[in-house]
C-alpha cells in the first residue's frame, strides 16, 4: 500500500469567536467541532476551555465552558454522549436517552459512539491522542472515536465501522477526518507500540515507524488510523488528516506528554 494512498492533508479551517477557538474538517458535513484550549474560564493548569470535571475542575467552570462552545459553534450542547474513556475498543450505539449534561461525570465507560438519531451529539476527549469522527451523509450516520495507541492496535476503527455498517452505512460512503493529536514528530514509542501497529495493519506500516539508534521508535499514530481506515473500506480521499501536533501547540492544545499529565482536555464532537 505504501505511501501512494491520497489523503486529505490540506489545512482545516480555524474558527474564532469570542474567544472561542475551534477547528473543522473539510470532508465532514455533519454539524462538528475540534477544540482547542482558548476561550473558557477554567484556571490554573486547566486554563482555559476545559471540557471535563475528570481533570479536577470545578463543575460551574466546566458547564461555563459548554456553553460557550455550543454558542461560539451554534451547537446544542446541553446533553450530549460521552463517556470515561479507557483505551480499550467499546463502541456504543447512542440514542437520545443517553444524553447527559457534560460538565457531569460520565454515566458510562468506552472509547466511541455512533448513531442514527438527529440531535444525539456524540463526543470524544483527548489530550495527545486521536479524535476520529465518522460520517456517512446518505445513511445519516455519525462515529466520534477516542484513538489513543492501545484503542488503535486493538481496532477501535473496525469496530466502529462495523457498528455504522449495522445501522446502514457503507465504508465507500464514510467521510473520515483524524484530528489534531499527537505527530509523528514527536510520538517516541516504545517496540510494543510499534509491534502493535504493525499487527493492526498486517504489515503495511511503510512510512510509519521510524526505528531509533536506541531501539525505540518516532511513530505516525494519525496516518496508522488513516491506513486502517483505508484497509476497513474507506476511500483515501475521503480521509481528512489534520497536520496539528498538540505537543508541538502548547499555546493552543493540551498535550499529556509535554505537561507530565498536568492538563485539561479538548474534546471532538460530532452531531446529525
């Protein structure tokens, strides 16, 4: 497969309001968000949008922070689904009555969520690793999916795919867009790391794992998932890849690794 799969690498487009900083993706339709750190209340090593109480914050300041993001992106955010997120590859078939207020402790624990239902906003976290949003426009159905490394090599995208597939989406028609996360500039990883994604891809891992002197590796997680999305069906084309590394951004995202955990989290969401 190689490096001849054409990704949608073009820059996405940056959004600004009242303070308020998020990103979209090109290919995605669907009503969503990729936010940054800028533009909410939170103080201290959570300044500013924090969008989890997880991290220690206060519950006002985090319902404070929704509501300006649903306002900056004129989205309903009141209730969406999210979840305590623990690197494994659980996806969920949310509905309406699954909806929670966000600024709350999650109800439930799993990596992603898909669904067929309007007004279900679906949401994922992440400070390093990858959000992954999903949508197949002629179905009417949406994926928000958490990739750290261990949810990736256990093939979170797969499952996620298959659960879209049940609810009438066909890979061909998933547009799919990889969001900022941590780069292959800066991802050093260990051979476990490496070993796993080589067994997720089945060996097509050609420009993706960069072997170190030391025995270690600079790994490439967001092209990793793109190429797994590729192999589950997905057209290259239709896969937006954001060149944003949080731990080359400081100013602008949390990165877990550049702050030895002392952090808020942006969060990816994703609406019908």
């Amino acid at each position: 497969m190689g490096n001849a799969l054409n990704w949608n690498e073009t820059p996405w487009p940056r959004h600004e309001e009242d303070g308020v900083a998020y990103y979209t993706a090109p290919g995605i339709t669907a009503r969503h968000v990729f936010t940054t750190r800028l533009g909410g209340v939170s103080t201290g090593a959570l300044e500013s949008l924090n969008l989890s109480v997880r991290r220690g914050d206060e519950e006002p300041r985090v319902r404070e922070n929704w509501a300006r993001l649903g306002r900056a992106a004129r989205l309903d955010l009141r209730g969406v689904a999210c979840a305590r997120q623990v690197h494994g590859s659980d996806v969920r078939i949310a509905r309406a009555a699954d909806l929670q207020p966000p600024e709350r402790e999650p109800r439930v624990s799993c990596d992603g969520f898909v669904t067929n239902e309007p007004g279900v906003p679906l949401a994922v976290f992440m400070a390093d690793c990858l959000p992954v949003l999903l949508h197949d426009a002629a179905a009417g159905v949406i994926g928000a999916v958490h990739c750290g490394w261990r949810s990736s090599v256990a093939d979170i995208l797969g499952v996620a795919v298959e659960k879209m597939v049940s609810l009438g989406a066909r890979p061909a028609r998933i547009h799919a867009a990889v969001g900022p996360g941590i780069g292959a500039c800066c991802f050093e990883v260990g051979p476990e790391v490496a070993d796993g994604i080589n067994r997720l891809l089945r060996g097509e891992t050609e420009g993706l794992l960069r072997e170190k002197p030391d025995g270690r590796y600079m790994a490439d997680l967001k092209r990793a998932n793109a190429r797994r999305l590729a192999q589950l069906g997905v057209p290259a084309a239709q896969i937006d890849l954001s060149g944003l590394c949080t731990m080359c951004r400081p100013e602008e995202f949390w990165s877990h690794r550049k702050t030895n955990g002392h952090r808020g989290v942006q969060a990816a969401i994703i609406t019908l």
